[in-house]
C-alpha cells in the first residue's frame, strides 16, 4: 500500500516555494528550490567543491535533508554543507552546514542498494528560520508505484547549473525505479525523484543499484520502503532532540522592557 508522509507543521511554506529566476544560462523552468547541492567545507562557512544533490523534506523543526547514503558517511557532519537552490554561484538561501548524518542499519552493515538513503540535519548559525521555511519542503511517499511522471533534478560535478528532465518511472525487481533522463552524471547522486501529480512528493533519491546507474541516460532509486520511513522517525526525533538541546544550552538573555 502506497503512503505519503506529509507533517502538517507550523512553518511560513509547507510546499515548495514558487521558482526564482534562473541563473545565467539556465531555464526558469529547472528551477526547484527545495533541491540543493552538497559541498564540502573547506573552512567554517568556506564552500570547497560541490559533490552530490540534496534536497528538503517537511519536517516538523524544518531542517532535514535527503539524500543518497552512499554520498555521505557518518564521520562527514560539520564537513560538509547543503546550499539550496545553488546557480552559478549563486547562493540565495545561504549555507547550511550539517551537523547530523542518519543511515539505515542495513545499508550501514552491507550496503544493500535497497537502502541507499540518508538524512541529514542542517543547520545555519544565527538564522531564524529554519531551511524549510525558505524553501519549502517535499512530501515523502513510502512504496509509490510505478508508472508515475517523475521530474529528475540535480547537480552534474562538472556544471553549476541545476539540470532537470521528467519521464515515467519504470520499477525495476519490484525495489527500484527506473528513469529514462540524458545528461545525469557524477554528482546528481542524491538527486529526488519527484512524483509532479499534485503536491511534489520524493519517492527516491538516485542512487541504489550501480550506485544510481553507469550510463547517464538511465538513472536508478530505490523504492522508498518501510525501512525509510523508520528512518525518517529517527531522523525526526533526533532533530527534536537536537533544538531541544540547543535550547537548553543558548546564553540567557535580557527581558526586552
């Protein structure tokens, strides 16, 4: 049975923002706010280069990420950041560095394509809005079935520009989607396959089997399934877990008279 987590939770955009104006050379028309792309840091707020897509998911605090687990490891929080809606150095929602990696268990202990996925929590000091609240964030579906219209976006490695294209996705060994889509190559790993009827909803993120596909026409994701969704209530708590601490521990300050 398919399942669509959609938190109603008290932020400014629940869905995706409306599309900005596209940077130099690009399409107004590619332009998904809530999809960003992943950079290492080469100091506290410095990007270095950018290596995988992200994107926004709604969430009660407003501050979790998708993307593919095999991007990202654990040891990489507070080294790596996600800038949303990046355009030829363009950065109009700031930097968000990541200070929580979260990956399912098997995909931990064997790297089972079915479970290449991952959250991660973001974070920008002294903003008092949460990512989602500027960009929006995606609804989750949980074992969505073939056949839907998908939009693909991301970041190639070497491009700046945000690439996009829509066809149908096929399932593939009844765990993985299949999408015809030219140009994605390294770096779109973590790129959200976006069901467009209706609300946006993620149903996968690219990546899964052949590590999202070797030929850059056809692009794989594993089926969000039950061990996703379990994912994304840990993520959940550990986010709340984490304002609360964050709360608990911010200096006092002085009542406004």
């Amino acid at each position: 049975m398919a399942v669509t987590i959609a938190i109603t939770v008290s932020v400014t955009l629940l869905g995706p923002a409306a599309p900005r104006a596209a940077g130099p050379g690009m399409s107004a028309a590619v332009q998904t706010s809530a999809v960003g792309a992943l950079f290492t840091l080469a100091a506290p707020g410095k990007l270095g280069r950018h290596f995988c897509t992200a994107s926004v998911v709604d969430s009660p605090m407003g501050d979790l990420v998708v993307t593919a687990a095999h991007c990202v490891g654990p040891n990489m929080a507070d080294r790596m950041a996600f800038v949303p809606d990046y355009a030829a150095g363009n950065i109009p929602d700031g930097i968000w560095t990541v200070t929580h990696v979260l990956m399912d268990s098997q995909w931990t202990s064997s790297r089972n394509p079915d479970d290449d996925f991952a959250f991660l929590i973001v974070s920008q000091p002294g903003s008092t809005a949460s990512v989602q609240q500027l960009t929006g964030g995606e609804a989750i579906g949980i074992d969505m079935p073939a056949g839907r219209r998908v939009k693909l976006a991301g970041y190639n490695d070497s491009q700046d520009a945000l690439i996009s294209c829509e066809n149908t996705a096929h399932l593939v060994n009844g765990t993985q989607f299949e999408l015809q889509c030219g140009r994605f190559a390294g770096g779109t790993s973590g790129s959200p396959f976006l069901a467009t009827a209706g609300r946006e909803t993620v149903i996968g993120v690219l990546g899964g089997y052949e590590q999202g596909g070797l030929s850059t026409s056809v692009s794989y994701a594993a089926r969000f399934n039950a061990q996703f969704a379990a994912l994304y209530r840990t993520a959940v708590a550990e986010s709340e877990e984490t304002a609360r601490t964050r709360s608990t521990t911010a200096p006092a300050r002085d009542a406004v008279r």
